[in-house]
C-alpha cells in the first residue's frame, strides 16, 4: 500500500519505510503537493491528529502522520511537544541538535534525576472519519557523556541501561526494534497489513 507521510524530512520517511516494508511511503513533495501544518496542539496525539487530518485534505491517498519528542520528569515533563523547538525562543534562533542537548543538560545541571523518556504518537488516516492511533514510549536517561555517530536530536544523549548505551550509537535495525518510533511503527504496519488483506 502506498501511504503519504505528513513531513518534509525525506530521512524520516526513509526510516519509516524500513519499519513499515512492504508498504511504500511517500512525502507531500513526491506528490507534488504543497504541505505544511503549524502544530497549536496540548499533547503529542494532538498535533499528530492534525498534521494528518491537514494532509488527508489535500490527497486520496492513507495518511500517517507522528509527533513525537523527549520528556524529562525533572523538568515537569519538558521539553515534551516542543523538544524539536526547545531552547530556541531563548535563542532567538532555532538550535541546532547539539546546541539543544547542550541547553538540556544545562537544565539539569542542579537536578538529580535525569531519567528520561521519549514518547511518538502515531495517526493513521484511512479517511476523515476512519484513523488508528498509536502511542509508544522508550525509556532511558539523559547523560553528559555524548556518544555515537547515528541518529538525530537527542539521540547522542539517551542512555539505555539495558544496552549499555546511547541510542545514536545503536544499529538502524537495533534501533528500529525498540525506539518509541519503531514500536509504535510496527503497530501501525500491523493495521496497515491487515486493511490489505
């Protein structure tokens, strides 16, 4: 099945590809389509629900759109949905990755909890009134200690105890197995094979 995928981020879609094979995923851009959202929602469902009640407007094609984001419990939950922003109106800029891992850890400079979890909630729209939801997590903590070349945004930063390091120094297999993306991936692959069949 082709699915259009709400974003601009060709890596993103690359990503999803993998954990949703066979089905093809395709960004606004391949289909000529002009998309952009602005994300007003509370929660990360919210803003998932809208980029891809936004995008299913505009194509006849199933939609899947996600938000996801980074959430502390010593910062009473941020960055949360404005991690990919976090730092930035401070900045007067938008941060790059490293210059946002670095404002987080100074954040938690006086703090003894860094434990941290990373939340994607995932929408499938089939039709205005016909979509599926999934939300995941992946827990670990937030060390200073940056590590690994893969991945993106705080990845360098989340340590996962059960595998004895950070997730930007994971495999693309191993992190698509457990990453709050992947699990919430293989979910939606589940409903999408049977909407197939």
């Amino acid at each position: 099945m082709e699915i259009v995928l709400a974003t601009g981020n060709a890596h993103k879609a690359q990503e999803l590809e993998k954990i949703l094979s066979p089905h093809r995923v395709l960004i606004p851009a391949d289909l000529g389509l002009d998309f952009d959202c602005e994300e007003t929602g509370t929660t990360y469902l919210e803003n998932a629900l809208l980029k891809a009640r936004t995008l299913s407007a505009l194509t006849d094609k199933p939609v899947v759109a996600d938000d996801s984001g980074i959430s502390l419990p010593a910062l009473d939950g941020a960055p949360g949905i404005y991690s990919a922003r976090y730092g930035s109106e401070e900045a007067g800029r938008m941060l790059t990755a490293p210059e946002r891992n670095a404002y987080l850890l100074k954040n938690l400079e006086d703090k003894d909890d860094w434990s941290a979890f990373f939340v994607c909630s995932m929408v499938l729209m089939v039709s205005e009134y016909r979509f599926y939801t999934v939300q995941e997590t992946m827990e670990g903590r937030v060390t200073d200690q940056d590590a690994g070349e893969g991945g993106f945004g705080y990845d360098p930063v989340f340590f996962l105890e059960e595998k004895g390091k950070t997730v930007a120094e994971l495999s693309e297999e191993e992190k698509n197995l457990i990453s709050h993306r992947g699990k919430a991936g293989a979910k939606l692959k589940l409903i999408l094979d049977s909407l197939e069949s």
